[in-house]
C-alpha cells in the first residue's frame, strides 16, 4: 500500500496522468509512416528470373488416393500462374496431415501433384 501511495503523490507532484501518455515517451515524429503491405502485384516487374517459394493450403479431403474436393488447389492456381507468366521459377510446397512416425502413403502429395 506504502508503494501505491508513493506511486500516486509522485504523479501528483510531477502533474502527469497515471492514464495518458507522456508526451515525452511513446510518442512517434509526426513524419512517421507505416508502408502498406506489398502483394505480388505490386513487385511484378521484379520477378523476371527469381525464384519463388509459394506455400499453399493443400490439405484436401482424400477418399484413399482420390480428392474429393479440390476447392483449396484450384484458388492456389492464378496466384501460380501469374507468377509464371511474369517469369518467375515457381516451387510450390505444402503438408498434408500430420504423421506421426515418418512417412505415411496416405499422406501423399502426389493426387495433389497430378490434380495441379
């Protein structure tokens, strides 16, 4: 309590809010901004020839080694194909499920693959 009390009459000395900001601290240059997040659209001129790693959300339903909804694959595609057409070298990776002790088939990307 000896400590809330000391708190309190310091900020009443001082004449600073224990609720506001000091104007001294926290506070950023009016010539501050924030730039706004690239999209691949925004460096497209710059892709001629880089390679590019693109993860996408492959996780499709299987009925053993067949998609039965392909949804997820078919909204990765014009990413992956505007890529190409500004000559990127695409690689594109993903997971499927979680095995738990190494490699399982029935976690294979290869419908995946063949479907793309």
């Amino acid at each position: 309590m000896k400590f809330f009390t000391a708190v309190v009459a310091a900020l009443a000395v001082t004449g600073t809010s224990a609720f506001a900001p000091s104007p001294k601290f926290g506070v950023r240059p009016a010539s501050f901004e924030l730039e706004a997040k690239k999209s691949i659209e925004d460096i497209a001129d710059e892709l001629k020839g880089k390679k590019v790693l693109v993860r996408c959300d492959v996780n499709v339903p299987l009925d053993g080694k067949t998609i039965t909804d392909d949804t997820r694959i078919r909204s990765s595609i014009p990413t992956i194909k505007f890529l190409q057409e500004k000559g990127a070298i695409v690689t594109v990776c993903s997971h499927l499920g979680r095995p738990k002790d190494g490699p399982e088939d029935k976690f294979s990307l290869g419908p995946c693959a063949e479907r793309m």
